[in-house]
C-alpha cells in the first residue's frame, strides 16, 4: 500500500435495507479523502467486511440490521474493531438510538432528514480525525428532558402499562432489550420519576 492509499479513508454502509445502503453510498463519492466499500446488511456481513480491510475505515450505521440493532453492532465494533470510527444515522422519530449511540461511543451522529447537508460534513471531519456532533443534535441532547414523549416512547409505555416485561416489549417491537432500556430510561427523564410503577402512576394519571 502507498502513501496515497494509506490516507484514504474506506467507508462501509449497513443497514437492513440494501436501498438505504446504496441511497447513502452515492453520497460518499463527492466527499475527499473516502472511497466506498462494499454494504453490509447483517452483523456477520458487517464483521466479514471490516475483517478484510487493513486501513482506516468509518462504518456508516443505521439504527438496524438484519440481526441486530444498533446497540448490538456497537458493542460488536468496540470488541472486534476497536479502530473503525461509527457514524450513526437515524430518523427523527428514533432519536432515542441517536442518544444511545453518543453512550455508546460512537464518533459521530446524523439525522436522515439532514443527511445531504451533514454527513460529508461529518466525514471530511472524521478522515481529518476529529469527531463531530452536529449542534443541532447536541442541542436536542440537552434540552430533550423538556420534551414530550416521543411516539416510540408512547409505545412502549403502553406496552408498561400492559404489564410486559422488557424481554415481551423488545419481542413485540423487533428492538433488543438493551435498546427497550435506553427507551425506558428516557422515558423515565422525562416523566422525572425512578421506576417503572412511577411512569406508570403518571401515564395512569394522564400527567405526561
């Protein structure tokens, strides 16, 4: 390998989705320093992927595979590939991945709303090494105590309320327990209270 291929930077796409994949693969021709690598869509896939590469190399990571969702890669990549920088893009309407990826190291975030704009922005950071959060995200980070439940979160303190376990709700809606936890603990900021017969007291009570 020469100096020139040692200073690009290989960037792998997963998602369950092969369109999501490709949709966000198209973006990263236009931005210096990057070339594309294969999509991965599964956690074995993704595994495969990063275990032949030998330079530096940013996973692009939506919030699900086909076999896991984004905690499960997360705590993957930080075993397995401790090197490989994490972009994590989410929707708007499962912020609650974007938090537990910032806990869970991952170097940078991006909204799919704002993807155009901010993930060659972010990328162009990440091969200079810098991890970036973009201000907007950092901005609902801080202030999303002062929120109103999201709709995920309405869901799953419906689910609560019905008596299922975490194990039950993590079944019901396709998420790992690590991810219904991440939720519940949201879910309890922003109710201000500390258990689960506390949130439900108030979901009961209508006081949320």
């Amino acid at each position: 390998m020469n100096k020139a291929d040692a200073d690009i930077s290989r960037i792998i796409v997963a998602d369950r989705q092969l369109i999501v994949c490709q949709g966000i693969g198209s973006l990263v021709g236009q931005i210096p320093g990057t070339e594309l690598g294969e999509f991965a869509t599964d956690l074995d896939g993704l595994r495969r992927l990063l275990s032949a590469e030998t330079g530096r190399v940013i996973v692009i990571l939506g919030v699900r595979l086909a076999d896991g969702d984004v905690a499960a890669a997360l705590d993957m990549l930080r075993r397995e590939f401790p090197s490989a920088l994490v972009v994590v893009v989410a929707d708007d309407t499962e912020f609650a991945f974007i938090r537990a990826a910032i806990k869970s190291g991952a170097n940078s975030v991006c909204m799919m709303g704002q993807i155009l704009i901010s993930l060659p922005k972010i990328l162009g950071k990440l091969v200079e090494g810098h991890s970036i959060v973009p201000t907007d995200i950092l901005r609902r980070l801080t202030s999303e105590t002062t929120h109103a439940l999201s709709r995920r979160e309405h869901e799953i303190l419906g689910l609560l309320v019905n008596g299922l376990t975490n194990f039950q709700i993590s079944a019901r809606l396709g998420l790992s327990e690590n991810t219904v936890k991440y939720y519940l603990k949201a879910i309890y900021q922003k109710l201000d209270v500390n258990s689960r017969g506390g949130a439900i007291a108030k979901y009961v009570a209508g006081n949320y």
